[in-house]
C-alpha cells in the first residue's frame, strides 16, 4: 500500500501512541492533564487551519463550536441520562448542522467582515445560550458524580475521556491530511487564492464554504462535549471564551498556517510555553504579556510560522511535513 | 409609558458615548481597512487614564479627559509603527492578529498592575428629577462632551489640511501621494487619532460606571455593534449607529429581562452584516 | 452548421449606462470568432455575461443548445465554455502545475486528481510551460502568467474557449508563440471566441470578427469585408490606410 509508505501516516500514530503511551503506562495523572490541554489544543487549531489555512477565512470565533459541543453534550448526557460517547457524537452532528446554517449566511462575507460575523456569532450563542434556563442560564450546568458511574467511576472515567480525546485528535489530524490531499481540498486551496478566479476554473465556491465551516465544527464539538464532561461543569462564560479563539489562532500562526504539521505543532508548542510561563514565578503574571509579544513578532517577521520557516530554509523537508 | 420614553431618553445619552467609542474604530476601519483590536484595550487604558489622574492629581474627570486624549494619540503613534505600518498591506489576518497581539501586551500588563478588581471613580454630578424619573448629571455630560468631541472631529475631517489628507488617503492611497500626501505620515495620524479617540471615550464611560482592566472587551463588543450599524468607515454613521444602540437598549430594558439585550444586540449585528455589509446609512460609494 | 454559442438580444445595464445593448451572435463548432471594438466598448462585459460573472438584464444565450443564461460561472466552466481573464488571475501560491490540476478537476470531465494531474502535465508542455510546472505562479512573468490562463482554460477540455487579451503586453517574439498556441488549440477542434486589439493577430487568427462599439453591434463578417466597412473604420481603426494595409495582409 502507498499509505503506508506516507511519512504523514506514521507522524500521525506516533503522535498518538506518545500522548496515549506516556501517561498510560506510568498512571502518571499530571501528565495527563498537560497533555490533556495540549490535545484540546491541536484539536482546535488543526481544525481552525481548515477555514483559516486551506480556505483563507479567519475565524476568530471558532470557540463557538467547541462549546456549543461541550453544551449538547452535557445535556444529552445529564439531563437526558444518555451515554458519553452517543451524546458527543450527535452534539457533534448538532452542531455541524447548525454551522451549515450558519455558513450559508455568513459565508456571502469575505475578508474582515466575515472575521467580524464570526465574532458576533459567538457572542449571539454565548447571550442566548446565557438565558436558556433549560441549560442553567448563567450559571451553567453541573454534573453530578453519578454520569461517570457507567464508566467505572471517577477516576477510570477521567482515563477514557483522555483516550477517547486522544482519539479525535488522531482524528483531527488524519481530516486535515486526507483533505489537504483531496480534490476538495484544491478547491479549497483555489478559493484562499482568488474566490472568483476558482469560481471560474469550475469550483463551487458557496458549497465548498459551508461545508468546510461545517465540518471544521464536527470535531471540535466533539472534543468540547468530552472536555466539559471531565470538567464537570459548564458554563457560557467559560464555554465561549474568545480568548480561546484567539489562542487557538496564535497556535497556528505559531506553527504555519496551511499546513498539517504547522497547526499541531504550533498547538503543542503554545501549550507547553503557556504551561511553563504559568508555573514560572517570575512570569505567571505576564503570561499573556509574553504570548503577545511573541505572537508579534511572528506575525511581522516569520508569517509562515515554523513549519514555514523550516520549509524555506531546507525545501525537502516540506513534503515531509505537509 | 413614561418610563419607557426615560428608559430610550438614557439610552440615546449612553449611545452618544457607544458612538464615540465606535468612532475610533470606524475611522481606522475606513482609512486603513484594518479592524483595529486594540481598541478594547485602549478604551480600558483611557478608564485608568482618568481614574489615576483624578484620584492622585485631582481635578475633574472631564479636565482629565484632554490629557488622557493626548497620552491617547502618543499610545496610537507607537501602536502604530510597532504593529500595523508593516501588515498594512498584508491579509487582513495579519493585521487582526498585529493588533491582537498588542491588545494582549496591553491587557497582560494592566492585569498585572492593577489586577482585574472593580475600580470607581469617586465623584458624582447632580441630576434632574422629573416626574419621579431621574436622569443622572453624569450621563448628560457624558453625551454633550461625546457629542462636542464628535463634532469638533467632523468639522477637523472637512475643514483643516490634515483632516482633507486623510480623507484622501481614506479615498485612494496611491493617488494620492501622487498628490503629493505622505501617506505613511497621516496613516500614522490617523491611527493614533483613532486610539485617542477610544481612550476618551473609555475615560467618560468610567465617569458613568464602575470597571475593571477587562471592562474594555465588552465596549470593543459594543463598539462592532455600532459600527456595522452605522457602516464600517463612516465616522459619521457611526455616532447614528451608536445613538440607534442606546436607543434599542433603552427601548427594549422595560420589557425584558437585561440578560436578553446583548442576544437581541449580537443577532441584530450578524444580521445587519449579511443583509447590508456596508451599514444601514450606506450612500452607494461607502467602502 | 448548428451554432455552438448563440447569443441573442444581450443587454446589460450599470446604472444609467447600457455596457452591452442587444447584441446577437453565434459561432459554430470549431470557429474562431474575432471581438475588436475601441476600449469601453463592452467587450470584456461581453464575456462575463456568457461565463455568468454579470446577470444579464435581458437576452438569452444558448450553448451547445442548452439555456445558460443567467448560470453561475462554475456551471458554465463545467458545462464546457472556458474562459481566460484580461488581467491575469493566477492562484498565486500554488505551482503552475496545481493551477492546471485545479482547471482539470473542476472542468468539463470533473477529472479525478490523478487523471487532471496527467491532463494538466500535458497541456503545459503543449502551451511550453514545461520547464516552470513546479515553480509558484507569482513567480511567472506576464508572458508566462497569460501562457498559463490559457492552459488552466485548457485543461477545462472546453468545447468554447474566450480568450480576454492574451496577446496585450507580450513583446513580439512572445506573441509569435502564442499564436502558434492558438492554431495549435484550434487545430483540436476548440472554438475561440477571442478579445484582441493586436489586428494583426485578430486578421490571420479569425474565420469571422465581429466589431463593437458603445455595447452595441457594428459591424460583422469576414476579417477582410470588416476592416474594410467605413463604420469600423471611423470608429476603431482610424486611418483607412491601416485598414488597407491589414486587409493586403489578411
């Protein structure tokens, strides 16, 4: 098979087996919880990279997805007494479906205005999400001890929740890289260049839009479903953190936009840096001090991010790195 | 029926501030196509601008506003040349993030300064009691001052060189340094005209309420509310667009609960954006 | 002969201003059908109304004997009516070859990527682009950046191809080549519906030039019978002695 000759292929299992295998073996639960974030992380940017890297939409709300999941999700599985992984699979679908809809409006905007919908997107959901009384209003939903029953317990939950993440990060991971390969993915590509250039050469490009803004939501609800299920309580507040969008961007400009490998790899490094620099006595209180400064300075003098960097500089690497 | 009409008459006073706050965004918006995202930020800097130098120097707030204005234009002058004069003519991700990354700097360090504490400034104007309705002093002054800054701003824009300069580069930037207009120069002044402009509308809204160093997020919010409803780079359609959100604020708080305001605010922003990306009051040629 | 492309009755409107007033024409399978007319003449506007760029405010146009007025550019390309841009429209950070694949697999054949990857190697050697298939198209000169509208077009397997100036700004040894690349394409059977101010290209290409001017039809026929009609002279040509001359040349 010419899969399996794939270097990506085999980037993409060890990257799981490593998050999997390290805290597995050793029961190590602080490792657990880093690695934990970091997963969220890539999640999110790698799954951002398809609008902002493959299709040349910024979405600086993209956050709205991750807890619209996590709110499905708690519901489907507090109120309604449903089982973990259904619940995040139709959350997912739930949101998925509301982002098609969601993208047949907004997608008619390009450049800042779209940039712009996105952010009153979020802010809508979070607002109305705050008055649905259904889900707890401001306050939120918690989750009572007795959900985690059917997964043996607290603790054993907490471990499958990891893997099941780990598991959509492999996901996200093999999306990005199937799409980026795929023919959809070079009508996307000709849509980031000139959208109505692509429009010529024979690419829909309002189809394409909204099904990418669609699926690009599908894994990261998923993940949002799972990480407030762990949490243990969910609330808009929390659940529609535009800094996390945010974040989720400067990750992947961090590691290059477009690119498989840059959007984890960005996510991995932001995480790491963002964990060090709050441990560090010294710099917990400028924290977001010092990941402004950085992202700055990678926006006004490496725009490929890392990946971009290291593909300019040896060119053979790139097709490794994807 | 009386309480409505009292609840829509404070509403249009605050939207006199929103549409200050919105016209340094729009301004930026409309000379550079950049979405400025140090506004919030900026607006916050100008809250501890006039709580510092009325609690520690003295003085009225509203004498405090012209410092504040000027340390405002400086602040825009180094934003300026720090992060946006090299993405300008870059995708408008890089500038969002520029501008991002800067609001973050800004944000971190007041975090850490001043911690994210409830701060209030300690003087109160009085107001006008008319039947068992009071309108504050403060919220009065707030709109005529906002109303005056406006206007010296439109007459600035029309009437002075610098301000016909920076229509013309608002207009068409290569024409007109073939004109002979340093575009580089009143990009520059443009911006920091903009900041100056968030900073002294972040300065009234602490004389009206208590805040913090995030306070500022939520005005930037507010501030895209206007904005679009006024047309992206339409300083004037801006102060319309802010008086049409206080008005709706004020027209809507008797009937619903207050939790319900920014869910019909945001649906009505996105709305607004689909159905007429170039604002309501868009005369045909507006960018 | 049944026409490919049959226009009729086409007309646009922009405010006050009639860009295009209605103008009929067809062209047959496999013709090549020159479009000259001073600039402003509504020509390029011409175009995008039969690729579905602009609406037309009213008239029909017929391809291949189905309705295409009215439809959306991607469906006309797919339906077989390729076009190239006046001013270039590379997709700028993707090779010369990505920009051929992305021609082959949203065309006419709605080609697989292996089959519009082969498609598209193909077609840049033939328009001789083979030694720049994997540089990025910003980085083509202009004369190569018009060589690759015409091959993306081309790897659309097109029956109908509209050509928006792609001799304008080419020195004349590039514009020698590229019109050996033209009679190549019409020697497989393409028509050519083609925009070109360089007469004489326009003259040794064209079975039949049409001429327009102020959106309107003035004058249609042989390249010879037109450069010839004192109407086309007085409003494009200008001097009868380059119409001569062109004409001893045609």
């Amino acid at each position: 098979m010419s899969l399996l000759r794939q270097p990506m292929l085999w980037l993409i299992l060890g990257a799981m087996a490593l998050f999997a295998g390290l805290p597995g073996f050793g029961g190590d639960v602080a490792l657990r919880e880093g690695l934990f974030l970091t997963a969220i992380a890539i999640i999110l940017a790698s799954n951002l990279n398809l609008m902002i890297g493959y299709t040349g939409y910024v979405n600086f709300g993209n956050i709205v997805f991750f807890g619209l999941g996590g709110y499905f999700g708690v519901w489907l599985t507090t109120m309604h007494g449903w089982p973990l992984v259904p619940a995040a699979i139709v959350a997912a679908i739930l949101v998925s479906t509301i982002a098609l809809f969601f993208g047949l409006g907004i997608l008619r905007l390009r450049g800042s205005y779209f940039t712009l919908a996105t952010i009153g997107i979020n802010e809508a959901v979070r607002a109305l999400v705050s008055n649905i009384d259904a889900w707890g209003g401001s306050t939120g939903m918690y989750l009572s001890v007795s959900v985690y029953q059917p997964l043996g317990g607290p603790r054993q939950a907490l471990w499958i929740v990891y893997f099941l993440v780990i598991g959509i990060m492999g996901a996200s991971l093999f999306l990005s890289w199937f799409i980026r390969r795929s023919k959809f993915g070079l009508g996307l590509f000709a849509i980031r260049e000139d959208e109505d250039a692509a429009s010529v050469l024979g690419v829909h490009p309002a189809l394409y839009k909204s099904v990418i803004y669609s699926v690009s939501g599908f894994l990261p609800a998923m993940a949002g479903a799972l990480f407030f299920f762990k949490n243990g309580v969910i609330q808009p507040d929390q659940a529609f953190d535009l800094t996390m969008s945010t974040e989720a961007i400067v990750m992947l400009m961090l590691g290059g936009q477009g690119s498989v490998t840059g959007a984890a790899v960005g996510a991995f490094l932001y995480d790491q840096l963002r964990s060090t620099l709050l441990t560090s006595s010294m710099f917990s209180q400028f924290q977001l001090v010092i990941a402004g400064i950085l992202l700055l300075l990678i926006v006004l003098f490496v725009p490929g991010g890392l990946i971009g960097w290291i593909g300019e500089r040896w060119p053979r690497l790139r097709r490794v790195l994807e | 029926m009386f309480g409505v009409i009292a609840s829509m008459v404070d509403g249009l006073l605050l939207g006199a501030v929103y549409g200050l706050a919105a016209i340094g965004l729009t301004l930026i918006w409309g000379v550079m196509n950049i979405i400025n995202l140090t506004h919030g930020a900026l607006i916050a800097l100008g809250m501890f601008g006039v709580y510092f130098l009325t609690a520690r120097v003295g003085g009225s707030p509203y004498v405090a506003l012209l410092p504040v204005a000027v340390l405002g234009f400086v602040a825009g002058l180094a934003i300026y040349g720090l992060s946006v004069h090299r993405v300008i003519a870059r995708p408008p991700l890089m500038s969002l993030l520029s501008t991002f990354a800067v609001n973050m700097v800004i944000i971190g360090a007041g975090t850490a300064f001043w911690s994210t504490s409830i701060y209030n400034l300690p003087f109160s104007v009085p107001g006008i009691t008319w039947q068992g309705f009071t309108f504050t002093g403060a919220h009065m002054l707030a709109a005529a001052v906002a109303v005056v800054v406006a206007g010296a701003l439109y007459l600035f824009m029309r009437h002075t060189r610098l301000g016909k300069a920076i229509r013309a580069v608002a207009n068409n930037r290569q024409a007109a340094e073939l004109m002979g207009i340093p575009s580089g120069r009143i990009l520059a002044v443009a911006f920091a005209l903009g900041v100056a402009l968030a900073a002294v509308a972040g300065g009234l809204i602490a004389t009206l309420f208590p805040f913090t160093v995030l306070s500022g997020s939520g005005y930037q919010l507010k501030s895209f509310v206007v904005t679009v409803l006024g047309g992206l780079g339409n300083p004037a359609g801006a102060l319309v667009g802010g008086l049409l959100l206080g008005l709706i604020e004020g027209g809507v708080t008797p009937f619903i609960a207050v939790s319900w305001t920014p869910v019909i605010e945001f649906v009505l922003f996105v709305l607004i954006l689909i159905a007429f990306p170039k604002g309501l009051f868009a005369r045909g040629a507006a960018r | 002969m049944t026409a490919l492309l049959e226009v009729t009755d086409l007309s646009i409107q922009f405010g006050g201003l009639r860009a295009v007033s209605e103008v009929d024409f067809s062209l047959a399978e496999g013709e090549i059908l020159g479009l000259i007319g001073p600039n402003g003449a509504g020509k390029s506007t011409i175009f995008n109304l039969i690729n579905g760029v602009l609406p037309p405010s009213s008239g029909r146009i017929l391809f291949g004997g189905v309705d295409i007025t009215g439809w959306a550019p991607y469906r006309v390309v797919r339906h077989g009516l390729a076009r190239t841009h006046q001013i270039v429209r590379p997709l700028n950070d993707m090779s010369v070859l990505e920009n051929c694949v992305v021609g082959g697999c949203f065309g006419r054949d709605n080609l697989t990527l292996a089959a519009a990857r082969h498609k598209a190697a193909a077609v840049i050697e033939e328009v001789g682009l083979g030694e720049h298939r994997a540089v990025l198209a910003r980085h083509l000169t202009i004369a190569h950046k018009k060589r690759l509208e015409i091959a993306r077009a081309l790897c659309a397997n097109p029956r109908l191809l509209l050509l928006d100036e792609v001799l304008a700004g080419l020195n004349p040894t590039e514009v020698a080549r590229m019109i050996e690349v033209l009679k190549a394409i019409r020697r497989q059977g393409v028509a050519i519906l083609m925009i070109e101010h360089l007469m004489q290209a326009i003259m040794s290409l064209s079975d039949r030039v049409m001429v327009l001017n102020f959106g309107r039809k003035l004058a249609e026929g042989t390249p010879a019978a037109v450069v010839n009609d004192p109407a086309v002279i007085e409003a494009y040509l200008g001097t009868p002695d380059a119409a001569h001359k062109l004409a001893g040349e045609g």
